[in-house]
C-alpha cells in the first residue's frame, strides 16, 4: 500500500487505528517498526513524563530505533482516535525509496541539531 506525503511516496504493509489512550508502541519495547501519523494526534512519554504531542500528517515516529535496531526510546500514545501507516521491513523500505531515506536523515540531523541547542542553552543557562 502507498501514501503521498511531503511529496515523497511512502510504502506500508500495514495500517492501523488506535483508541484514544491506546498505546500505539512502548519504551523498551524492541524497535522494529516504523510508524507514519495518518490522522489523529499522539502523545509521546519518556519514563512518566510527556515530552511531546505531535498531530502532523506524516510524521515519522520509532525510525531511530528501527533504523539501529535498538529498543523505543519513548512510548507513543493515541490522544484522539489515531491512524498509523506501519512499515516492518524498515531497512528494505529505506533501500527502496533513496528520497524517503534522505527526507528521514534531513529529520534526523534536524532533531539533533534541537536537541543540541537545547543542550547548550541550559548549559550557558546554568552557568549564569
């Protein structure tokens, strides 16, 4: 199955619909999946703490650790009836779509640079 988002043509296997509240994918859980927001919103936890909430068609959550292989980092939570497109076979995905693997790095290396500067921001901040 395919969808157009940001122009690119995402492939999924499978597409999914969550209840309010549902836990769509848990911290510590093994992170083979890559998970598209089709419609709804999410919620994302780290421990007890929310640190986020995302409601953008097309936003990519659990591509880190599907892409090292490594447990979720966060847990994801339906805050509304939320629709997932699902890819399992996230390595054969990136293979196939060089645009898609490009879109996600662009994402990744932005995330970085965020989180750096939040990083040296309460670093000078905490010096003051």
């Amino acid at each position: 199955m395919q969808k157009t988002f940001y122009g690119l043509t995402f492939y999924y296997e499978e597409e999914k619909t969550y209840a309010a509240g549902e836990t769509i994918l848990r911290q510590g859980d093994e992170g083979k999946k890559l998970f598209v927001l089709a419609k709804g919103s999410v919620e994302i936890i780290q421990g007890t703490r929310r640190v986020a909430t995302c409601a953008e068609r097309g936003a990519l959550f659990g591509e880190m650790s599907a892409l090292l292989n490594s447990p979720y980092t966060a847990s994801v939570r339906a805050v509304e009836p939320t629709t997932v497109y699902i890819v399992h076979d996230v390595e054969d995905f990136m293979r196939s779509q060089p645009e898609t693997l490009l879109f996600v790095a662009k994402m990744l290396a932005r995330r970085l640079s965020e989180s750096n500067n939040k990083a040296l921001y309460y670093s000078i901040g905490s010096k003051g």
